[in-house]
C-alpha cells in the first residue's frame, strides 16, 4: 500500500501541521509524565490501526529510555502487570475516548473517578488533549496512508517553529 498524499507538501499543508504542531508542544511540555504521554499515544494509535503512529510513539518511547517489555505489553496492558496505577488509569481513558462509538456511555464515571484521583488538574488537561491530538493525527495518517517504517526521529522538528 502506497501513501496517498503528503499534507506538508504545501505551504497550506505545512501552515496548518505548524499549528496542529503547537498544540502537541504544549501538551508535552506540561507535566504529564512523558512515559504517560508516549503510553497512552501508542495505545491509541494500535486501537486506530495507524502504523506510522505506532511506529513513532515506540521509537520515541524507546529513545526516551522506555523498556521494550513495556512497550510489547501496551496492547495487553490490563492483563499485564508493568504499569503503574496512574499509567492504568491513562490508558483507560484513552481506550474509552478513543472508542466513543463502541460504548453508549463514552467514558466510565469510574474511569474519570481515576483518572482525577492521580492527575492534577493541569495533568488531566493535557491528558484530554493529548488522546483528542493522537486520534487526530492517526485519523490523518491513516487517511493519507502514511506508513510505518517510515518514522524518522526529528523529522516533524521544524513544525514547532
């Protein structure tokens, strides 16, 4: 399967992946442990089958000094027992948010209930914005067929200036 279509390919494309970019920078610069970050990014894009999404969050995770048995057990992380309290509760809210359609309720009281009891306010901010970000940008690559493999570390670097 070939890619369809560069989005950055224009200066249009390039303005509005600068913008899309900001609001990323802002969410990795708050205080959500970036571990968390990388964990919740990649469970999302695995539940949104976005190749090049996986294969940037685990790249990034693994750069960052995450262990490969972390990063294998994201698919299975209710039944593994390498997370940490708060990790579970991200990653709960990510498989819910991201899987709006699949459940009549959205989000479990329960799930939030969690999710506050081990992230601030600021915290859980960023949490929301990144799994909206992440479901954004997978639902763009997979559209546009951007393909794992393909990741390079650094290459999205000058959509922050």
């Amino acid at each position: 399967m070939e890619p369809r279509f560069n989005l950055m390919s224009t200066e249009y494309g390039t303005k509005l992946g600068k913008r899309f970019g900001s609001i990323s920078q802002a969410v990795f610069q708050s205080s959500l442990p970036r571990s968390t970050q990388e964990l919740v990014m990649l469970r999302v894009s695995q539940i949104n089958g976005c190749g090049f999404c996986v294969d940037l969050h685990t790249t990034e995770a693994a750069l960052a000094g995450e262990t490969a048995l972390r990063l294998h057990l994201v698919a299975a992380w209710r039944h593994s027992t390498v997370f940490t309290e708060p990790e579970r509760a991200a990653l709960a809210l990510a498989e819910e948010s991201t899987r709006l359609a699949d459940a009549h309720q959205g989000v479990a009281d329960e799930t939030w209930e969690q999710v506050r009891k081990h992230y601030d306010d600021d915290q859980t901010t960023a949490l929301v914005y990144l799994i909206a970000m992440i479901n954004a940008a997978n639902r763009l690559s997979v559209t546009v067929r951007n393909q794992g493999g393909s990741y390079e570390p650094g290459m999205f670097g000058d959509l922050s200036n």
